[in-house]
C-alpha cells in the first residue's frame, strides 16, 4: 500500500491509503469529521469555455449554501495567484470558495492561460504577458458562467485575489473599470517598474518579464497597474502583510494612497506580523470577517 493527502472542494485533505497495484483509495484519517459534522457546504462543478485565440480554458462554480432554484445569488470572482498555479477541486485555507458560498455567494474561479495542469505550453504562456490572455480568458469566463448558469447574478459581483490575483484587481481596476461591485486586493502589484527592484523574489520577476527592468523597460510598463490609475472607479479594499517581502507592503499603501487621492471608496487592512500570507489563526479570522463585510456591502440589493 502506498499512502497520499487527499482533499476535494468540499472536504478538507485526510491521508488515504492506495494498493501498489492500483484501485479505490481508502480513508485512514477523518481529522476534521467532528467539526465538519453539522457544517453545509455549497455544491461544485467545472465548465469550459473558448477563451484567449478560441483555445479552451476551464472554470468552477460553486453554488452557495441553501441554493433555491429561481433565485439568483451575488458572485465572488476569486483570481488565482502565482500566476503559475490553479484553483480546482481541492480544499484550500486561504483562497476557499466554501467561505463565500456559505454566506450566500455564488463562487467563480477560472484557470486562466498561466495555470498549472494543462500542459507547460499553457504555463509558459503568461511569462511576458501578465495583463493580456489571462485578463481575456477572465471576462470570457465570467461571461461564460453567466450565460450558463442562470442564477448568477453577475451584475452583483466583486472580484478579489492575492499575490498575482492582487495585481489582476490592479488591472481590472483600470481596464474592466465598471466590471464589479468591488474589488478586493490582496498584497497586489501596484507598479510593476519599482516592484522590480524591491522583491526578494528578483529571478522570478526578471525571468517573467524577459529582462531587467532597464534592460527591457517596455516590458515592465506594458501591463503596468500604476498607468491605469485614472480609470479607477470600483471601491477596493486593500489588504497588505508589513513583513511581505514578496510584494513588498509599499505596493499595498501606493493601491490604498492612489484610491484615496482618487476620492474612490476604500479601506485599508494591514497585519504587522504577517508576510505574503495571512498564517495566524486570529488574523485569518479578522482577514475573513473584513473581506465578508466588504463584499456584502457593496454586493446588497438595492432598498425598495
């Protein structure tokens, strides 16, 4: 027997247990059964649709919980990070769609052109080009799911996402201007050019954007987030670690500094003992608490 961590979109990860010779897994762990035991989750599925040069790209849509056919449900677009990575049939504890299903969201996650899972051509195609097929394979999908699933109501949805999904709301932001309700930006690129030269992460940058940035400035500046700026118009809330060093806490407080200045409705969280990611428990919690309010505020139906 061999043992793997397995997890779905509705159940957090259990060690299982597979014959060397192949066939069902079987469970040998159940950590969370006692807590999970009255707890309703929103039920999944995956679509596909023509997205950047007609290639096909997929998606997932998660219904909230107590769906009622008929009615029609606000919608939280998640945009994955990385961008070398994927949202899918896993249980995440930082970007999990069941989060927002369970107060009355309909979740939407695509696995825009850069995602993992579908071929190293597929990766590859997003180094130089961070504003470009994934933000079409985005407005593609969003459109697909609306046209598909009839009970979102896309025109009560807010876009969030952090790391690469942080720079996409900087970019929606000025290029999808009346595309949301709200945006929520999470340790986000706000200017490509100076993100340059303070990340630790510098081979990273430099390998996606094919050079340094006075090697190759034209690079830096075709998909820059800080050019856009005077199209902004959605309100946003700006999350930012003061310990990131990834995307360093300068970029979150420009975002914040830019919308403010712009007279556009903002907030700013901030976490003095976090890095590019919110780990301890309790700020996760006032991290949820703060993204769940910003969406339900702007995503309420109008009064009679």
């Amino acid at each position: 027997m061999k043992s793997r961590r397995a997890g779905t979109a509705d159940s957090p990860a259990d060690i299982h247990a597979v014959p060397l010779a192949g066939g069902a897994s079987k469970a040998l762990t159940a950590v969370n059964a006692e807590r999970l035991k009255d707890v309703e989750f929103g039920a999944y599925e995956q679509f596909s649709f023509k997205g950047w040069n007609d290639e096909t790209v997929y998606g997932w849509v998660v219904k909230p919980v107590g769906f009622k056919e008929g009615q029609r449900y606000p919608v939280a677009f998640i945009v994955h990070g990385g961008p070398q990575g994927s949202m899918g049939n896993l249980f995440h504890y930082r970007w999990n769609p069941q989060t927002h299903a369970g107060k009355g969201f309909a979740a939407v996650f695509i696995d825009f052109h850069g995602s993992t899972g579908y071929g190293q051509a597929f990766t590859d195609s997003i180094s130089g080009d961070w504003g470009g097929k994934p933000f079409e394979d985005l407005q593609k999908g969003l459109a697909a799911a609306a046209q598909r699933y009839s009970w979102l109501d896309v025109s009560r949805a807010c876009a969030l996402g952090g790391s690469y999904g942080g720079y996409m709301m900087n970019w929606i932001a000025g290029n999808w201007p009346d595309g949301f309700r709200c945006i929520v930006d999470h340790s986000g690129i706000f200017d490509s050019r100076f993100m340059s030269y303070t990340t630790e992460e510098l081979w990273f940058d430099e390998w996606e954007m094919q050079g340094t940035q006075y090697e190759k400035p034209e690079n830096f500046e075709r998909h820059n987030p800080i050019n856009h700026v005077a199209k902004w118009k959605a309100p946003m809330l700006v999350i930012h670690g003061m310990l990131d060093f990834r995307v360093p806490f300068e970029q979150g407080l420009a975002t914040f500094t830019a919308l403010q200045r712009r007279g556009i409705e903002s907030q700013f969280l901030w976490f003095p003992d976090e890095n590019h990611w919110i780990l301890k428990p309790h700020n996760s919690v006032k991290w949820h608490r703060t993204v769940e309010a910003w969406l339900q505020r702007w995503t309420a139906p109008a009064s009679p």
